[in-house]
C-alpha cells in the first residue's frame, strides 16, 4: 500500500482526499493531512480519520508516508517541494509546478540530489478521450499535422477570486492561463510537438485581478503546423467549454465537453476498426471541471512506484509547459512574437506587483 500525505487543504484538496481517503486508488491510502490555517486541516482529516498537521516538516516526522501531494498555492509550490525533497519521498505537484523557469529548475535539481521522483499532474493526460487521441496521433493517422486549437470558456465569478487573496495575483498564482488553461496548454504541446514561437493578447475583462481572465494566444510550431490558444473565466452564467481540436492531411478529431472528455469528431480519410464506435465509447461526463484523470494518475503514480517505471509528466516536462506559459507572457507584455527557447525578461508571473 502507497501511502500519500497532502500538502494544502484547500479546493483542490478535497478531489485528492476523496480518492485517497476513500480507497478509490487500488494500492493507495491516505495517512496525514497538512495546512497552515488549523480550521482546514482539522477538517480535512477529521473527515478522512487522519492525523492532520499545520506544520508539514511536524508530519513528516510523525507519519510514515511514500509520496507527498502539494496542493498548496502555485507560488509557493517550489519552496514547498525543495523543503520536503530531503525526506526522500516521492513527490507530486499540482499544476503548474511552478511560477518561474527557476524555480523549476530548483525543484528538479532538489529532487535529483535527493533521489526523488517528482510527478506533474497533468491529469486531463488520461481523460479517456484524450487516451484515444494520443494513440491515434503516435499510429501516425494525422500525417502532416496543420492545425491546434484548445480552447477553455469557464465561469470564475468575483466570489470565486475573493475566496483567497493569493487567487489572480502574479507572485502566487497568475491568471487563467496559469491557472485553468494549463492543463489545455500542456495537451495542445504534446499533441502538437515543440514551438517555435507565440503571439499574444490578454485582458481583465470580467474579473477584478492582477493578472489576465481572458488570453488569446496563436502558435507556430516546429513542425510548422499553426495553433490558437482562446481562454476565459469570463464565461457567462455557467462554464461552456474545455476543448481540443486536432487537425491533419489525413484526418481531425475534436474532443469537447466542459472538461476535455466527450469526443465530438473522429474522421479520418482512411477508417480502421473500431471507428465507427469511437464516439460512443471514448466520452464520459465527468461530475466537475476535474475530470476522472485524477484516479488515473493516482493508478500511474502508484504503479510507477511499484514497478519503477517512467511516469509520465517528470520534472523535465513539467517545465516544458511552463516555459510556454512563461513565453506567452513575455509576448502579452511585450507585444512582440517570442521564439522559445527564450530568457524571460518581462514576464510578469511569479513576482510581486
């Protein structure tokens, strides 16, 4: 049994703590809970029977735990990954792992020195739809790739920012391409392959914050094929839609719904078996936002331990999408194309205002 602790009790938390807490993750359980503010803490564990902590270097001397789940705010994610690195326990990562290049840089080397795995969740990886998409594009049914588009229409209203004074700030947290869309930055990336640069505009248009509640983003990739990215939580009354559109020579899919989990087009010019029962078989109605991939990727971390196999968003990987993000923002305030590989200089993400 793969026993997990969970760093940050807060809105995220609860959907890990259900799944551990309730033995929904074969081979995984939940031991301790831990949150600066006592209330959250206490509640979290005294619903799942936990021991519950304010001080997680107190917990992990006091519990036996194998992985540590940081659910804490984005901005403090590396700090909190180098500090529990030495404990040598594995450790998991909300998104994004971090808000700076360096500071994912020191939470790889820290985790290198100590002999730690770290795993990214990027959990919409194994949205069963998703799945399906992934294995089309490595069987090569696309051919020449043209076109990728992500686009996230939710609803964020004021009250949801005002829950927490770090929500939509630059040094904690950042907007909704940060925040929402990064899962959908992450999957445009690794269906599409590196970019070669990005052009940006974003605007508060809705939401009272530091950073952006609505971007529009398009893309050259290596490959030479094009992509958009269109975020909001501007969305009104309801969330709309999180979605991913795949173009090639040879064929397109579309996976829609509110979470990236209803396949909504699968053509391709030369059909295989199985085709024909694509669409019925590869969506599922997610209950939020979250999805189901985080039972998923609780099952790949626990098999990856077992087993020592790779997993499959690392450290490296990880920044990989931040970097994006990063250079996305360097071009929002620059109002210039970026190329990556790029230093950022005026990006805005991590640093107080």
């Amino acid at each position: 049994m793969m026993k997990f602790a969970l760093v940050g009790c807060g809105r995220i938390a609860k959907r890990h703590a259900e799944l551990l807490g309730n033995q929904a993750i074969d081979g995984a359980s939940l031991s301790a809970v831990c949150d600066v503010v006592p209330e959250r803490a206490e509640a979290l564990g005294n619903q799942f029977s936990v021991p519950w902590f304010t001080d997680m270097h107190e917990m992990m001397r006091a519990v036996e735990v194998d992985a540590v789940s940081i659910l804490t705010e984005s901005g403090l994610h590396a700090q909190h990954a180098i500090e529990l690195a030495p404990y040598g326990k594995s450790i998991l990562v909300e998104k994004p792992m971090a808000l700076t290049l360096v500071d994912a840089d020191r939470m790889i080397e820290a985790c290198d020195l100590n002999g730690v795995r770290l795993f990214v969740i990027k959990q919409n990886r194994f949205n069963v739809p998703v799945v399906k998409l992934r294995e089309a594009l490595e069987a090569g049914r696309f051919g020449k790739l043209i076109l990728g588009t992500v686009r996230v229409r939710w609803c964020r209203p004021q009250s949801y920012y005002d829950q927490a004074s770090w929500r939509g700030t630059w040094a904690m947290d950042g907007g909704v391409l940060t925040n929402q869309a990064s899962h959908h930055v992450d999957l445009l990336e690794w269906m599409m392959g590196d970019v070669e640069s990005v052009q940006a505009m974003s605007t508060r248009a809705l939401a009272d914050i530091e950073a952006e509640d609505t971007a529009v983003v398009t893309l050259k990739f290596a490959n030479g094929a094009l992509g958009i990215i269109e975020a909001t939580t501007a969305a009104r009354p309801t969330d709309l839609e999180g979605s991913i559109s795949i173009l090639g020579e040879n064929g397109t899919v579309v996976i829609g719904g509110f979470a990236v989990n209803k396949m909504e087009t699968w053509r391709f010019t030369e059909e295989q078996a199985g085709d024909d029962e694509v669409m019925a078989r590869y969506s599922v109605n997610p209950p939020s936002v979250y999805g189901f991939g985080h039972q998923a990727y609780y099952e790949h971390v626990v098999e990856a331990h077992r087993n020592s196999t790779p997993h499959l968003v690392d450290g490296i990987k990880g920044r990989r999408s931040l970097e994006l993000i990063s250079a996305i923002y360097e071009a929002i305030e620059t109002g210039r194309k970026v190329d990556l590989k790029f230093n950022p200089a005026y990006c805005r993400l991590g640093k107080a205002s």
